[in-house]
C-alpha cells in the first residue's frame, strides 16, 4: 500500500495535466470500477484528513445577515466561507496529497442551498461545487469521501417524524447518488456524520432496553435505505464503496451487537466511527459543566484507554471482514501543550492504521469565530502544509510515506500585491482605526462602482484570495455581526 502511495504521488501532477488536457472534464467522473474489495480500498487510503467547517458550514445566522445587509442572493462561496473557511482552491487540495494524505474526506450540508417546497431539490451550484472539490482530490492521487453531515440538525428530527425524515433523506441521496454515479472508485459515499443515534428515543445513561432497541432499529432501518437507494441508482452506484454510520459514530455503542450493517448485494461496505476521547483532552478548551478540561494528554492510563478502544474495534468488525475507518479523530490546540497534542494525534493515527483501519484527521481553518483569527485546524490553507512539522514527521514514520518537492500548481498573478495589516484592523476598510458599519457602506459603494479609496489588502479582502467581491462583503457582515 505504502510503495501505491508513493508511486501515486509522483504520477499526481501527470494527472493535473491530464485533466486540464480533457476539455475541463474530470477523469475522476469517467473511470470505473476496479475489482478491489473495500478493505483493499481502505487499506490503500493510508492515513486520511478532513475539509472540516466548510461545505458544511451551515445555521439560519447565514441567511439572516445577508437579509439584513446582503442583495438576498445568496451563493455557495457564502456557505464556504461562514465558518472562517478561505475559499477552496486546488492547491490547497494538492497540498493534502503533497503532505501524504491518501483520502480527504469533505463534509456536506446539502440543504444550504435546497428548495423548502417539499421536493428538496439541491442547487446545480452546490453540486457542481462539491464536484468541483471532489474532481480536485481524486485528480491528486486521492480518494474523496462524501456524506450528508449535520446539515442544520434536521436528521435530529428522525424521531418525531419518521416518515417524513426518511422521504427528506431519499430523495437527497437519490440526487446525490445521481450526480456522482459516473464517478469511479476513488469517490466513496458516507451514509451520515454523527447523528444517526437519538437520545430522545434512548439515553445511554438510562432508559429501557425497549427504548434501546427502537434508537438502534431506526438507525439501522435509516444505513439500510441509504444503501438501497445508492444500489438501485445508475452508472457505477451499483458497485460503489460505501461508508456506514456507525450509532452516534462512538465506538463502544456502534461495537453493541444491536448495531448490524445493512444487507448490500455488492458486499462493499466500511463501517465509520469518531474518536474524541477523553472528551476534556479531545473537545474542551475550558472547563464544561458535564467535563473539566484538560490541556495534557499522554499517561499510561490514556495509552491504555486509546488501545483498548481500537482493540474492540479490531475484534468487532475488522477481524470479521468489515473494514473501518475512523472518519473523524482530533483536538483542538486552544489551551493545549503542543507536545501533548502532537502526541494524542499520532497515538491515535498510529493506533488505528496499525490495526488497518483509515484513521481521518480532523482539520479546520481555524479555532475562534473570526476571519483573523489565527490558523489553528493542523492543516495550513494558506501555506498547503501540516501547521506541525513533528507532526507531519511522526506521520510520515507511522506510513512510511517519503515527501518529495510539492507539486507544482498553475497559479494567477495578483494584478496588486496584499499589504499587510494588524489582525485588529481586518475589515477596516476605510482605515480609521475602527471596523463599524461604515466599512460596510464603503464597501458596497465601491462594489457598485462609487469613486471609493479601497485597498487591496487584508482589511478589504477578507478571504485573501486576490479579489475584493460580494463574498468579501459577507465576510464583514458576519465579522461586525459577531462582534455586536
């Protein structure tokens, strides 16, 4: 798997050439299926990372403050970038496969842009963005894992309304599964995040064995339509690999004999479970009512709580034939030692690949609320690199992935060169010293075409990608928002 990899990687920019050469049609949309079992497929994955607090940025705040200042037309690059995400460009996906990525996985809220008439119909923008994503990843030698996340929180509503939840998530599947079902086997999909599992059905800290037993059929009645209609769509879905969400994705529920994966004709499933454990380590950066915080982690009692988590996963799916990918694993850096972050990282990946399985680093823009806080998610979009060099060493020792020079990417001359400006100052457009609802008015002057000084730096271009747009003004709305 390793020397598939490291061959991979060299032919990368073979296919970025190949792919510009084909008319802008991406090969990853004509391929087809090899005759490889998923857990062939998950073990050539190698080590993997996610697209996190991007296409699956979602909240009614977004629609709410282009209503209130925005045109009312609101687009995909306003979704993208709500959660302090730049906008998503090839290099920084190329730069994932040049770090010794071997999948990334991109999160979805697919219902940002969907009609509310009761037929769901996902946006062609949307779509063809999250294809346009995907088409990047697979033509970097990767493998592209693609779901339904937690798309605003309606699958929570399951229980109160079963029939409806299921109509709601066929028909975005069966749309889903049509627009990609001429992608080839680099392209996985994802039944869901982490919301299949209600406590208002079973709380795993009480309840009835009764009530248990209707939480778990219904997740499992809700994995087997997911296949169903994956299975009974066109092109290459019949013989697709597919990624089953595991009960809430925790490993000791989705490792409960109640838990069953579906029946599937093609036999090509993984199951999916997340690893945030302990939580106070592994989520919190303060203390909580329900946990304290915790900013160490590395003990023998955490070495052995990590080892036997991944043991009962071992022996309850892997060792069966059932291949498993840790589809979600991470901490944040906020209030941590460094040391004991770069540890747990690599503990954890090294645990699970040990144990073949693909284990999914959790990676974000950025840990606060704002456009200028500082990259804090372990992967760098701005440099293309892993934010941690030990780390990206530690994982390259775990793989046995040996880095060659980047791949080169065709890049745009800026028609100005960005100045710098003081994080404090990023959205004053107008440069006096203060980020208020006048930079707004300039702002939009300027956009309509008004004789407007606006420079072209950090404080006017939001999302530093060379241009000063509509989505930069979104930008600076959600800033001033947040500060009020």
């Amino acid at each position: 798997m390793v020397k598939q990899r490291i061959l991979g990687f060299l032919t990368a920019a073979m296919m970025t050439v190949t792919a510009i050469c084909s008319a802008g049609v991406s090969a990853a949309s004509e391929g087809t299926m090899r005759d490889m079992t998923t857990m062939e497929i998950v073990h050539d994955m190698g080590i993997g990372i996610n697209l996190g607090n991007t296409l699956e940025s979602a909240g009614d705040w977004i629609a709410e403050v282009d209503q209130k200042w925005g045109d009312g037309i609101l687009e995909v690059k306003e979704y993208e970038t709500a959660w302090g995400s730049p906008v998503i460009t090839q290099p920084m996906i190329q730069g994932m496969a040049d770090e010794g990525f071997g999948v990334v996985r991109v999160p979805v809220a697919w219902s940002n842009m969907m009609s509310d008439d009761g037929t769901y119909t996902i946006s062609d923008a949307y779509t063809k963005r999250v294809q346009e994503i995907a088409d990047w990843v697979i033509d970097a030698d990767m493998y592209c894992i693609i779901n339904i996340h937690w798309d605003n929180g309606w699958v929570n509503k399951f229980p109160e309304d079963v029939d409806g939840c299921m109509r709601r998530y066929e028909i975005m599947w069966t749309q889903i599964a049509d627009a990609f079902k001429d992608y080839d086997d680099h392209l996985i999909f994802e039944s869901q995040n982490e919301e299949l599992g209600w406590d208002s059905i079973w709380n795993q800290w009480g309840g009835t064995q009764a009530q248990k037993e209707e939480s778990y059929a219904l997740v499992n009645r809700v994995n087997q339509k997911f296949v169903d209609v994956v299975r009974a769509s066109g092109g290459n879905n019949p013989k697709r690999h597919l990624l089953i969400s595991g009960y809430n994705t925790s490993i000791d529920l989705t490792c409960d004999p109640l838990f069953q994966m579906p029946d599937d004709p093609a036999n090509r499933m993984a199951v999916s479970v997340h690893y945030y454990t302990p939580v106070g380590f592994a989520i919190l950066e303060e203390d909580a009512s329900w946990a304290k915080a915790r900013s160490t982690w590395g003990t023998d009692a955490d070495f052995q709580e990590l080892n036997q988590q991944m043991d009962l996963v071992k022996s309850t799916f892997v060792d069966k034939g059932i291949p498993v990918i840790i589809g979600e694993y991470g901490c944040p850096t906020v209030s941590k030692d460094p040391a004991s972050v770069r540890t747990f990282l690599s503990s954890v990946c090294k645990a699970a690949y040990e144990r073949n399985m693909c284990p999914v680093l959790w990676a974000t823009p950025q840990s606060g609320d704002h456009p200028e806080d500082p990259i804090n998610g372990h992967y760098n979009r701005t440099t293309c690199q892993l934010s941690d060099p030990e780390l990206k060493k530690a994982f390259n020792e775990i793989t046995g992935f040996e880095p060659t020079a980047p791949t080169e990417m065709p890049t745009e001359e800026p028609t100005e060169t960005p100045t710098e400006t003081p994080a404090d100052l990023t959205g004053d457009v107008n440069k006096d010293g203060a980020v208020d609802i006048i930079d707004i008015l300039t702002l939009q002057k300027w956009l309509h075409g008004l004789e407007t000084p606006v420079t072209m730096d950090n404080a006017s271009d939001l999302d530093m990608n060379g241009e000063i747009d509509i989505f930069d003004l979104s930008l600076l709305k959600h800033l001033l928002l947040s500060r009020s």
